[in-house]
C-alpha cells in the first residue's frame, strides 16, 4: 500500500472517529463503519481521478481487488468500473490498517493513527 493512501485512509478513519461514527461502543464494526457502510469515492470521474492522484495502475487494482475476493469470497464479484475497483480496494486497505492496529478502544486506535 502506497503511503499517500495509507495516510489519506488513516485520516478519513480519525475523521469517523471525531465525527462519532465509530466508538468504543460499536468496536466490532469499525471497519464496517469506515468503509462498507457507504461509497469511500463517489462517482466514475472522481474514482479515476483518485487513481491518477495515486498513481495506481487500474489493472494491478483490478488484480488486488480480484486476489482479495477470491481468497476470502471464493469469487470475484466487484464490477469493473473505476467507482467499484477503488471501493473495494479503500475497503481492504481499510481492513489491513484497522486490523492491523488491533486496538482496544477507540482513544487506542486514534492515538495509533495519529
């Protein structure tokens, strides 16, 4: 994972914290809350344009996105447009940083993101 994404992820995770989104209360859906309960980018030009901000190559996103599913779904479901790819790919980055934490609460999970 790029580090412009890591930090840009990790920011939108302190933002749900500050907002009130995810708290120590709901701690088994932090990821949930932060990256599959709505759309991280927004529209087909704005998915594009996070790609080139990135500099992410669409097909190795598609190959990241596709290994994932199949490795823990048994198949590739995501459809290929550049809105579904860089969801999905904020989706398993989004596992590997709040996981990779492995915090016990919320003020944890903050102070190592900050």
């Amino acid at each position: 994972m790029k580090n412009s994404i890591k930090t840009e992820l990790e920011n939108h995770i302190l933002d749900r914290i500050n907002d009130g989104v995810i708290t120590n209360e709901n701690k088994d859906d932090w990821h949930f809350h932060c990256f599959n309960e709505d759309y991280y980018i927004i529209g087909y030009y704005n998915a594009e344009e996070w790609l080139k901000k990135h500099n992410l190559d669409t097909f190795e996103v598609i190959e990241i996105v596709k290994n994932y599913e199949i490795d823990n779904f048994g198949e590739f479901w995501t459809y290929i447009n550049s809105e579904s790819i860089v969801n999905m790919l904020a989706y398993i980055y989004g596992e590997k940083i709040i996981y990779g934490i492995n915090a016990e609460s919320i003020e944890e999970l903050k102070e190592n993101l900050q």
